[in-house]
C-alpha cells in the first residue's frame, strides 16, 4: 500500500474531498457492502476534520469490490474514495479518544456547545430548526420576527466565486420573517416546549419604541432564552430599520433601551458592519442595557452585473438593489470587527455572538481566539446543509483535547494579546521562503508573481523550467508562498536582516 500512495497528498486528498458533490442520501454509502459511510469520511475531509476523519472507513483496507466508487455520481471521474480512505489511515493519526467539554455560559444561559443557528431563513419554521437542534446545534436564533409582514422578491439570491470554486461570496435580498407575527411566536414557543435544554434566541426588530417594547414582552412570554435587536439588516425595504439604526449609536441605545423596558430577559444587540467603526453603537447598546454583542451582520454589496442586460444580479424583473454579502469572504472582514470590539476597554467583559463566513471549526476557533464565546452560522448550512454541526463539534473538541483546554472559556481572546498596533511589529527580521525541488513542477507561477507583482528576487532558468531564489532582492513578501499551486513554497526561519 505505501508504494501505491507514494504520489498521494495531504493536497490532493483535499482535491479529491473538494470535488464530492456532498450528496444527499450518498449512493457511495448505500452501496458500501461493509456498512461505512463513505459520504460522512469525505464530508470530515472537506471540512478540515481529516483527523475526525480517521477514526471512520475502518473496513477499507481490505476491500476490493470499490462498490462505493462504482456508485459516485461524479461518474466520468468518480472521487477515489478507497485511496483517500488509506492516505488517511496510513498518514493521519486520529485525535485522542473522548469529547471535551463544549459547553458555555452565555450571557447567563447555559449552552450544550457554541454553536446557534443564525438569524436567516436557515431558522425560519419549527420544522427546520427542530431538525437542525436534534442533529446537535445548541440553539437557534430564529428569523427576526417584526409588526411589519415583509413582502419578498424573486429571485433574491447571488453567488460569487472564482476559479473554480462558485460559492465564495453570497448575496441576498431577503428581509426579516414572512410569516405572521403570531405563527412566528407559537413556532418559538413550541421548540422550547420540545427542546427545553436548547437555547431559543428571538431575534426582532421594531419600527418605532412602542414595537420594540411590545415585541420584547411577546417574546419573554412565549419562553424565549435570549432576545436579539436586530439593529444591523443591510436591505430592509422601509426607513429606519436595520443597518439604518446600526449606524446610529443614539438610536441603538434608545431601542435597546425599549428593549429593555419590554422583558428581562438577556439582550444581545446585532451590529452593522457598514461603518467604519463599530464600537461607538455596542458602546450605546450596552448603556441602552444590551447584555452581549453580536457581529457581524451581511456586508451592502453588489456582487455583480449581468452585462446583456445591464442589471445587477440577481435581477428582479430587469432591476436590482444593493444587498447584504455574507459567505467565507467575508471573514477577514468579521474577525477585524470582533477584534476591534474586544480590544476595547469600555466593552471590557461584555459577551460576544460571532459569525460572518464561518465554515469550518477551525473557522469557528479563530472567532473564539479573538473574543467571541458563541458562534453562529448561516451561508455554510444554506450551501452544505445542518449536517456541517458533525465536524464542528468534532474539531472543536479534538482541538481541545489535543491543547490542553478544559473549557471553551479558556480559548476565549487568547489571540488578543498579539494583535497589535502596526508601528509595534518587528521590521528589524526577515523569513526567507525555502522552495522544495521535489514538489516543484516548475509551472513559474512564483517567478511571474515576483517578477510582475514583487521585488524580481525569482530567477527563471528556461531551459530546466526551474526557479531559484535572489537573495538580496528577496524581502521576504511571502507573495511566492501564497500563489504556488503545489504547496513546494514554505517559510523558512526568522534571521535579522542583513
């Protein structure tokens, strides 16, 4: 088996997982004549649990009827799931045995594990969010519930991507719950009912104090765990909702404050990221009475424009509007705002509700290493289905076990401390990149790069197709590491510079 897996990789296990169709009812499952899960072995790969991973497909090795492969829809190149299966098993070691504890206090309330449902369509009736708690989400932030009956268009959806991955960014024009305020108040009601010891977040959003107030007492009364303020929706068709309060620390503070007025019970107040400073209304919404903060909220965006038509997409009837982003681009744009907002001393110790392109655990931990005690998710489950929560909760936990935290609240900012101002970074050093001859293929991709968008340290030998690098114009960009395809690029050791 090792001279059969000589030429397979940690990068192309990844390939291989990155092109499974992630079917549902997975034929390559039902046709396993030893009763694995194929579809669940690759599904941990795709979502960075290779090491989950290994604990599973135990039957593998001495197989050769490849029923499974047989049975794979990609049907002109079917995913080499037997040769996947034992890279794995001979390269990979499982993460300890046992579960770590997942559990958090969150603004007083008790959770299972981090991870919530977010306030989107993924959480919009009893049945979807009853399916999501009972395949192990801790809770759910129902859709915001308003007086107002939102009227939808179609389509509202748009997705993003580039070469070859369609999924990066995603935008929507969806607004706040369409079913009656009443229907959406009795669906609350009874998943606290049938769930007791999940977590039921009321997400709402009023239009003026009176709703506001009145919309909090609606949702104590029906057993709501927390409330959330929806001060941060980016494409609500009416004035003064959404992002449109977000923007504006006096009025986060005044509805907080009527929040306040209407219930007990904990409040989190959901921020925009459209501005350019956050902190100023979680400022206000702590001092209106909020009890956590919640970020971010989808980005205003256009993603694109249909060019026969002059439109942006998605067009509704030849016309479009701007609209929330969300999606993994978004990421990098989430962590800066819960950075920013638990680095700040007047926000000093006040709970965290994170979310924005999160897809993956180790996603999830980066979230709770700059701040954030709870997590939440929506584009990941619209794309991959509630059945993301398996590897969530299984990397998390292997995280744990295998760095010696005993608590979620332990990893809680542990980043912080190195997040700092720009003028205190160390300029006096320098990484050199080191390039490995036996993963490089020479495709030149590093000396283009270098060449056209670096400092020209890449010298190009055409007739070896190899690559070799120039030191002294070398200032360690890191620019070559980050475009190699093959992974034949890595950091070297930190040296003064010379």
């Amino acid at each position: 088996m090792k001279n059969s897996l000589s030429k397979f990789s940690h990068k192309i296990l990844n390939e291989e997982a990155s092109r499974c169709l992630l079917c549902h009812d997975a034929p390559c499952s039902a046709a396993c004549p030893h009763g694995e899960d194929p579809a669940r072995f690759i599904r941990a790969v795709r979502f960075d649990n290779a090491k989950g991973a290994a604990r599973l497909m135990s039957s593998c090795e001495g197989c050769i009827s490849a029923a499974c492969e047989k049975a794979c829809l990609n049907a002109n190149i079917p995913i080499r799931i037997k040769k996947m299966a034992d890279y794995v098993k001979s390269s990979i070691t499982p993460p300890p045995d046992g579960r770590a504890d997942l559990s958090v206090d969150f603004c007083g309330v008790r959770c299972e594990n981090p991870f919530f449902l977010s306030s989107s369509v993924v959480a919009s009736n009893y049945e979807m969010c009853a399916r999501a708690l009972e395949m192990g989400w801790a809770g759910v932030v129902f859709k915001t519930i308003g007086v107002l009956r939102p009227r939808e268009v179609s389509p509202r959806f748009d997705a993003i991507g580039k070469e070859g991955t369609p999924f990066v960014g995603f935008r929507n024009l969806e607004q706040i719950a369409e079913h009656p305020l009443e229907e959406n108040l009795k669906f609350m009601q009874r998943l606290k009912k049938d769930f007791p010891n999940k977590v039921i977040v009321a997400s709402i959003m009023g239009q003026n104090d009176e709703e506001w107030t009145y919309l909090a007492k609606a949702v104590q009364e029906i057993g709501a765990d927390i409330i959330e303020c929806n001060f941060s929706c980016p494409h609500m068709s009416g004035e003064g909702l959404g992002s449109d309060v977000g923007q504006n620390p006096e009025l986060v503070k005044r509805y907080t404050e009527m929040t306040r007025k209407g219930s007990s019970l904990p409040i989190l107040a959901k921020m925009t990221p459209n501005t350019g400073n956050m902190e100023p209304a979680a400022i206000a919404a702590v001092e209106g009475g909020a009890d956590g903060l919640a970020a971010i909220n989808t980005i205003k965006s256009i993603t694109a424009i249909d060019l026969p038509q002059l439109c942006p997409t998605p067009s509704v009837a030849g016309k479009s509007s701007v609209s929330g982003y969300s999606g993994k681009a978004v990421k990098p744009i989430a962590l800066r705002f819960i950075n920013d907002m638990a680095q700040n001393k007047r926000l000093s110790g006040i709970p965290i509700s994170g979310m924005g392109g999160i897809e993956t655990w180790r996603d999830a931990i980066e979230f709770i290493l700059l701040g954030c005690s709870n997590i939440q998710v929506t584009t990941a489950v619209m794309q991959y289905g509630y059945r993301i929560i398996d590897d969530l909760i299984d990397g998390l936990s292997a995280y744990m076990l295998e760095n010696g935290f005993k608590s979620v609240s332990e990893m809680v900012g542990a980043a912080l401390p190195n997040i700092v101002p720009a003028d205190k970074l160390d300029r006096g050093s320098i990484v050199y990149p080191v390039f490995d001859k036996e993963k490089c293929i020479g495709c030149g991709r590093c000396h283009i790069s270098c060449m056209d968008g670096g400092h020209q340290a890449i010298k190009w030998d055409k007739s070896e197709r190899k690559v070799s690098l120039l030191g002294k114009e070398c200032v360690g960009c890191h620019l070559c590491l980050h475009v190699c395809p093959t992974g034949a690029i890595s950091a070297g050791k930190r040296v003064l510079k010379r």
